[in-house]
C-alpha cells in the first residue's frame, strides 16, 4: 500500500532541531519530498548538510522536531517509540558503511536475526534466509562467519539481511565506503539489481559517482534541499 497520490515516502516541511548548551541547531529546515515504490535515490551533500539526520528519520531511528513524515501509508511522524520499532523491523532495511554483523554468528544467522526478532517461524525462515542469501549470491558461504569473509562479501551478507524481511525500502548509509573500488563497483551493481527487481532503494552518500548510478539525486546544503534532479 502506498500514498493516495501514489508515492511510498511522503516528507512534509521536516524540521530537526538539537538544543546544544543553550544554543539551536537546525539540523534540517523545512525539507519535503515524496519517493515513490521502486525509485533509485541518491541523498547527497557535504558535512553538516543533514544528510544523517534525515537518513536517521527515513528510517524511524529520530522524529522530526516538526512536519510531517508518512511511509507506506502511515503517519509515523506520530507514532510511539514501540510502534516505530515494529515499522522498522517490517518496512525498513538497513545497509550500513560498517557491516554490523554478529562476529561469532554465520552468514546465515546474521541473515536470520530480523525474521527471530519478528517471531517467524523456523521453517518460514530458513526459506526466507536461503532466497535472500541466493539474491546477493553468497548462498555458497552462508555457514562462513563474517572473519571468514572478504568486506564485499560481509556488505552482501549485509544487504541480505536487510532484504529477509521483504521491506517496503532499503536505506544504505555510504554503503561502499569502507570497500575499494572495485568491490564497491560489484555492491552497486548489486543494488541495481535488486532495484530492477522492484525495490526501492534510497543511499546516503558523498560519492558522486556512485550518485550518478542512481535515477535522481536529492542534494541537501544547511539543511534545505538545495535541488532535486532526476539523472539521465
């Protein structure tokens, strides 16, 4: 289910502001947006531009000081701190720069963990695990622990677990920027790959080049929306 004008993401004239020893920080000014199912998203901008804080609200980790943020049909601008937990486990998943795997876990364990936190049961997730393992192609090594894996291969077990819940978005913080170039080439082929299969996938990044690999770029200054382009 997505919004009534067809966008799965709505951002209404966010506002974040910290309160720092007596002194304000507007962290985001007045940002809205909508995303709609299956678009490719690239949030760019320098230090200090909100890009954090907006990925942190995106993905029901902080609310907004004030405005409006809707997702998948629901207003979670509005929500309790246990109903943000439950969007997050079920319509969110989670790439980060620096992998979060379990070390003493496999592959397939890591990949397991959301599906135990949403109390699925075992034979549904062993299905789920091995498919989403199987869509990043590491179903070869999913008895390996992260210290038995290369980083690119620790991001796809990453991006694994992010996709075992079938989320309504993929939220990837500079997901490539603890790889080399080469591997990080590989992870974002990979993610358009899994953006051709229809998901949505939004990306915090400072990289331009993995930018321009996206369908459009939101670029934040100061915490604005400094422009908002569709690539070519």
């Amino acid at each position: 289910m997505s919004l009534q004008d067809g966008s799965l993401i709505r951002a209404e004239n966010l506002w974040k502001v910290y309160e720092l020893e007596n002194q304000q920080v507007k962290a985001l000014q007045g940002v809205s947006f909508t995303v709609r199912p299956n678009e490719f998203v690239a949030i760019m901008g320098p230090s200090g531009s909100g890009k954090s804080t907006l990925m942190n609200i995106l993905g029901c980790l902080d609310t907004p000081t004030d405005g409006d943020y809707h997702l998948n049909g629901k207003r979670v601008s509005a929500l309790t701190e246990n109903e943000l937990a439950q969007i997050r486990n079920k319509e969110i998943g989670f790439v980060f720069q620096v992998f979060n795997l379990l070390p003493r876990a496999t592959a397939f364990h890591n990949v397991e963990l959301p599906l135990i936190y949403r109390g699925a049961r075992k034979g549904d997730r062993e299905d789920k695990v091995r498919r989403a393992l199987e869509m990043v192609e590491m179903s070869a090594r999913m008895s390996h622990r992260p210290s038995e894996l290369s980083g690119g291969e620790r991001q796809r077990v990453a991006i694994a677990r992010a996709l075992v819940n079938e989320p309504s978005i993929i939220l990837a913080d500079e997901p490539t920027g603890n790889l080399d170039s080469r591997t990080g080439s590989e992870i974002l082929n990979l993610f358009r790959k899994l953006h051709a299969q229809g998901n949505t996938i939004i990306i915090v990044s400072h990289d331009q080049e993995i930018a321009d690999q996206t369908q459009r770029i939101i670029f934040l200054r100061d915490g604005k929306i400094e422009w908002d382009r569709r690539n070519e």
